[in-house]
C-alpha cells in the first residue's frame, strides 16, 4: 500500500485484549522489534505471557498487551506506508496511540502501563465497583438523568461516550443495580462489563494521585501526526495539552462519540482499525454511518483500497475502558 491522506488510524482498548492476538504481528520486522522492546522492559517474553487467556484476566496483561500490540500494528503498517492524517485509542490504547504518533518512547509508556494497572488494586475490587454500558437509542440522555437521580455520593459517574447507542458508566455495585432498574424502566438495556475496574471517574482519584510522579517523568515530543485525547476529543500535537489529558485519563470520561467526528474533522475519509477483531468500527459507525472501517488484524491485512469489513447489526458493549 502507498501512503495516502484520508486515512485514521484507532486502535482497541481493553476489550481488544485476546490471547496471542500479538502473535499475528510477529512475521514482521518491525512489530517484532516492538514485542522485544517490550520483552526487555517486563523482563519476560510478553508474547508467550499473552498465549494463555488466563493471563488476561489480569490487568497488567491485558493493559500491556493492548498497548505493545497497537504499536507492533501501526509500526507494521507504517513500513508499508500507511500515513494517518490523526491517531486515536480508546480507553488504555491512548498510551498506544501516543507511543505511535511519537510523542512518547515505548520503553517508558511500557513501563507505566505495567504500573498504573498494578496500581488498580488501589481502587475498589470489581466485585465491589465497575462499570456497565447503557445501551439503545438515546443512551446518552438516559445514562445523564440516572447519574443525575442516582449519583448522589459522586460515585456514579459517566465513563464513557461511545457513540449515540451506547453509553458506559461507572460505579459502585449497588449504584449500578439501581442504574439497571432506571435504565430498564427507561426502556434501554444496562450490560455489566465482567471483571473491569470502575475506570474513568471519581473511584479512580487514588490510583491517579499515584501515577502523578510517573506522569512527571514522562518524556514528551511534539508527535508526528496529530492525536485525540480521550479527555476532550479534540486532535491535537501539543505535548503540553496530551500530557494534561493523559493525567486526567483515569478520572475522565472517554469521549470517543467526539473522537469519532474529530477524525472525520482533521481530514479522514477513512478508518484502519488495529484489533484482532471489530471493537471501535462499530462505534464509529454510529456516529459516522458512511466512514469505511478496515480491520488490521495482522500486517497482511486489508487496508483502504480494499472493502470494509461489514458494519454489525447493533452496538457492542467494548468490554472496559480502562
């Protein structure tokens, strides 16, 4: 494929995390040299951690693997010559998508990933708090007037806006019990997202407080393609504004309905989604029906001049927006 303007590139967050999803990749010079970077820096073969599911239960697996599989994908497609007109990731592959554009250095966004996914254990237990999404039309309205009924004690908290069909939030256990009750008499399905810390809100302020000596660390350079913060949806190579959004990433919602339009508005007359299967198509096509999605599964896969893959028949729950 021949670099081409037009195109975005988004990449998975944690409900793209599969076993050996980076194993795809690793034909590839380029994401081969990614994976063994961030072998180097976990100090074990993350390839071979990610085989067994049972290790992605684990937040640390999962949230690495996300973020070394997006850039193993972008750096593959990038030797091909694929070159976005803006980058985005959702949840946890805003890490990735930072890393891709080169506004951070793999070694050190590896490393802080491994530790802010240690550092959830600061929060409440997911058996204790967690998120679900509000699902069907109007999600949005309906996911704003419970927080509004319910959210007395700051707990309940929008986490995510996905798309106009699809809204997450996150909470305590029993606040989302009560959502379910609101959401169903509303008309609308809630789906409780397994396993998930309650990510993007006010449970968060603890683990956050604790990364901010990390954040300060950070070395940033002006990236070479824009990127959109989860924070605020607004694409962006201001080092200065990515970093004040990547501090805010774990108590703020996921704005990707804004993401979604942002990349249409910095110039993207299509998508390439880095997933080892349709995550954020699906979303993106809910607020952009008519944007080609083309999943990159594995560096032989599909890109702009081919068909898109096929829209789904509804909206997905994306399984945790960390």
């Amino acid at each position: 494929m021949t670099g081409r303007p037009g195109v975005a590139v988004v990449i998975a967050g944690e409900s793209g995390a599969r076993a050996g999803a980076v194993d795809a990749w690793l034909g590839d010079e380029p994401a081969r040299e990614v994976v063994t970077e961030a072998s180097a820096v976990v100090g074990r073969d993350v390839a071979d951690w990610w085989r067994d599911p049972l290790n992605l239960s684990d937040p640390v697996a999962a949230h690495v693997e996300v973020v070394v599989s997006g850039v193993a994908g972008f750096r593959s497609l990038a030797a091909r010559g694929l070159r976005p007109v803006v980058v985005a990731g959702h949840g946890v592959a805003e890490y990735a998508a930072l890393v891709a554009a080169g506004a951070l250095p793999l070694d050190q966004v590896v490393e802080l990933v491994h530790w802010r996914a240690e550092l959830l254990s600061l929060s409440p237990r997911p058996s204790c708090a967690g998120m679900a999404a509000v699902v069907g039309p109007r999600a949005g309205d309906v996911a704003r007037a419970v927080v509004a009924d319910l959210g007395g004690t700051g707990a309940l908290s929008v986490a995510s806006v996905d798309g106009p069909a699809q809204v997450v939030l996150s909470g305590r256990c029993e606040e989302l019990a009560r959502a379910r009750e609101a959401v169903l008499a509303a008309g609308l399905d809630l789906v409780r997202l397994p396993g998930r810390a309650a990510c993007h809100g006010p449970l968060m302020e603890p683990v956050a407080r604790h990364l901010a000596p990390a954040f300060a660390d950070l070395e940033w350079s002006e990236p070479d393609v824009p990127v959109v913060p989860n924070a605020d949806g607004r694409p962006t190579r201001d080092p200065e504004h990515l970093a004040r959004c990547l501090r805010d990433h774990l108590t703020s919602p996921v704005q990707w309905e804004a993401t979604s339009r942002a990349l249409v508005e910095a110039g993207a007359t299509t998508v390439v989604e880095i997933a080892p299967a349709p995550v954020l198509g699906p979303l993106v096509r809910q607020v952009v029906p008519d944007l080609p999605v083309h999943l990159a599964a594995g560096p032989d896969a599909p890109l702009p001049t081919d068909r898109p893959e096929p829209a789904t028949a509804g909206p997905a729950p994306t399984g945790g927006k960390t």
